[in-house]
C-alpha cells in the first residue's frame, strides 16, 4: 500500500470502506473525507488501501513577495495548528504549512494592507505546545518585535491552547511597543466555512494598528461582520466548535475590527509608545494545574511534592474553596516552600475566600488567592514568576491579567 500525502485513496477496513485525501500523519492513516472532516485509521485497521488519483506535486513557492512603498510591515510567523493545514483538493496537494507566497496568493487582500513577510517555526497541533515551544514562540516574536520596520507581527496558531500562549508570550515579552497578534482558525481553509481568510485579515489590520499588547484576535460572531481583539491573559477558547469560540472574560474585548479596516475600540488598552521591548524567557516547568473537584484523592497534592514540583494553581470551586481533607497537604507543600495559588474554577467573576471558613483556613495554610486570573493564565503565570525567581509577582498586575472593577454587564451581554 504504496501512497503519499495528498493521494486520493480508498482505504477498507472490516467495517466497510471510506474514500478521501491522505493527510500528514505517521502512526496512523488520517483521510480528508468530501465533508472536509478528517477522519483516522490505525495502520493495522486497514485490510486494503487503493490510490484512485496521485497528488500533484506541490508547485515550487515564489519567494518573493510583492512590496508596496508607504505600506506597514507585518510578520506572519506560523505555528501549526488548522489554519495551517489546507488540501488543495484541485490539485490535491496538500499544504502543511503557510508561507508568505501561500498566503499572499491565497488571500491577495492582505497585500492592500500591509507588506507581509511570512516564516515557519513549529508545525504543530495546539494540543501538542509545550512550555518549551511558547520560549522559541517568544524569541521568534522579540526578534521581529525589535526591528524597527517592523509595524506588528502576527502569530498564527491552532485555536485549542492558543490563551496559553497569549498568556505567555504577554509574561515573556515586556515593555512591547507594537501589536503581537495570535490568530487561528476553527475550521480549515479548504472548507467553505472557514474562519482563517477573515482572522488573518483582520489579525494583520491589527496588527497595524496602536494596540501595543499581545491579543487575540478571532471571530467575534457566528457569521463575518467582524472580528474580536481580546487582551492575551484575558481570553479562553469557550466553545468546541464555534466561529466565535474565543470570549474576554470578566471584561469586554479590546476592539471590534472589521474586515473592510474599520477598527472600533470597545475597552482600555496600551498604546504603542517609545519602549525597548525585552525578553525574559525563564520558566520552571516543575508546576501544575488542578482542578479541584468532589471526591478527589487529598495525597495528590503530596504526591506533586514528593515529585518536586515548585508551583500549584488549584482550580478552587466557588469563591475560592477546596475540599477540606486538602488543607493538610496544602500547609505541607506551602511549608516546603511550593508556591500554592487559587484560581477560579468559575472562570467568570473574582474568588474572595475570606467569605466562608474554609477559604479562610486555606489563606491561613499559605495558599494565594489570584482574585479573577484565568486558571490558564494563572498556571502559565506561576511557571514565569518561578523562572524569573519571583513567586510574589502571582499577586500583582502585570499585563491586565487582574480586573480590578469587573462591569456586572460584561457576564450578562454575549
Ligand atoms: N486541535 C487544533 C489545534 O489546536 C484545533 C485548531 O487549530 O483549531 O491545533
């Protein structure tokens, strides 16, 4: 069973037959069906595999981009995920990865807005991101982010753990004096109903535009009036499969713009000044997320110290409680010198555990309150305090990663 990525094949299995394009994969046989979902198939599940059409070789990539004078410069830098996988299905060749001939010729669009110059750093699916991919993600970025043509840079990413990475490319680059914009796409570009051309396009209006933040920039609704620029440590992917899956939480997004340019500014934010942006990139990757539920063993914590870890976000229910069999191992790992912090398992609204006792036992045994950090941001946050050697920093605001007045309104508007 001779076949390349990008043949059209028919593969049998004993529990019948499914046809479609091979997609990239090693361990398993991943096949683009017409409906454009993607379906896999264990290599020793397939009784047969037939190759109806062989792929077109992928064309040579012009390297050259277009340069308009009087134009901004924007960076596309591409880390994997959906928007960077695309089946030509005339051709059937596939595309593993966006570079700026792809785009530019694919979406000719972005060469009225800006000068666009495009690299690869990782190819990956969101879900396999590492602590260590968001540092050569945040070295990528610095060294654009300091040239001095450079008007903003623009990170494409896969839309499962891109508030990860926002959160920790808005720890690791400080001081920024130009838009850094993550931006995704919820279904592929070859489908018809894909996200990618309008994210990108407003992701590059943004990124010229004097939002001096990391931000994301996605779908702000089901259809394509416009798109959203939420604040990096502000924002969580809220929805499996929606257009308009990304959300601000506890405030309003930034802005609103408009695939036609038209930008409309609906919270505070920081703006582009003279600053030497800065790189620190040190993290301790010895901590952990937990979420804190019903029922749950009180020796895991005990279990995280034994194993060395320096850090702990609970996800804590409510106003910021545990169950109470976890107090002892919480005063223990405080004790030995772990940094314990709470973050709301509610995700929107603020902890205040001085409310009922069990809160109260759990500050009294050391743990930190975060008031309304994002437990992700709140865990990508304890790992770069901890690189940095500076675990007190969890309680301040460093990059709008704490509302301090969160508007009742925010929770109750879409
Ligand atoms: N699983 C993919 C990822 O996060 C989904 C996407 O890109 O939308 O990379």
């Amino acid at each position: 069973m001779k076949y390349k990525e990008g043949d059209k094949v028919i593969v049998s299995t004993n529990k019948g037959e499914v046809s479609g394009i091979v997609m990239p994969s090693k361990r398993t046989v991943v096949i683009k069906l017409e409906s454009g979902y993607n379906t896999g198939i264990k290599k020793s599940n397939v009784r047969g595999l037939k190759v109806v059409r062989r792929a077109t070789p992928v064309k040579k990539k012009v390297k050259k981009v277009g340069f308009k004078k009087g134009l901004p410069t924007v960076v596309i830098l591409s880390t994997g995920g959906t928007i960077s996988s695309r089946v030509d299905y005339a051709t059937g060749a596939v595309h593993a990865s966006l570079d700026a001939s792809d785009l530019v010729g694919a979406m000719p669009e972005l060469k009225e807005i800006a000068n666009i110059e495009c690299k690869g750093i990782l190819n990956k699916m969101s879900e396999d991101i590492k602590p260590g991919d968001w540092v050569k993600i945040a070295k990528a970025v610095y060294r654009e982010a300091k040239r001095k043509d450079v008007s903003g840079v623009v990170v494409t990413h896969g839309t499962d753990t891109m508030h990860y990475t926002s959160a920790a490319l808005s720890f690791m680059l400080e001081d920024l004096n130009k838009p850094v914009v993550l931006t995704g796409s919820q279904r592929s570009s070859d489908r018809g109903s894909s996200d990618a051309r309008m994210n990108l396009v407003c992701s590059v209006i943004a990124a010229t535009s004097d939002i001096a933040e990391v931000v994301v920039c996605m779908h702000g609704t089901t259809d394509d009036a416009y798109c959203s620029v939420h604040r990096g440590t502000k924002v969580r992917k809220m929805h499996t499969s929606r257009r308009d899956a990304f959300q601000s939480i506890n405030e309003s997004q930034i802005a609103m713009i408009r695939p036609d340019g038209k930008i409309e500014h609906t919270n505070r934010y920081r703006k582009r000044a003279e600053r030497v942006v800065k790189l620190k990139i040190g993290i301790e990757s010895q901590v952990a997320l937990i979420y804190v539920h019903p029922g749950m063993n009180p020796d895991l914590i005990d279990w995280y110290v034994k194993k060395g870890y320096k850090g702990l976000v609970l996800m804590a229910t409510g106003l910021g409680h545990v169950p109470s069999e976890l107090l002892r191992g919480i005063k223990n790992a405080v004790k030995r010198g772990v940094t314990v912090c709470l973050a709301p398992q509610c995700i929107s609204g603020r902890l205040n555990p001085l409310v009922y006792s069990n809160g109260r036992k759990l500050i009294k045994a050391g743990a930190l309150p975060l008031e309304d950090m994002l437990p992700e941001t709140a865990y990508v946050k304890l790992m770069w305090s901890l690189g940095q050697d500076k675990p007190k920093l969890m309680l301040e605001n460093l990059r709008g990663e704490i509302v301090e007045c969160i508007d009742p309104k925010v929770f109750e508007s879409p």
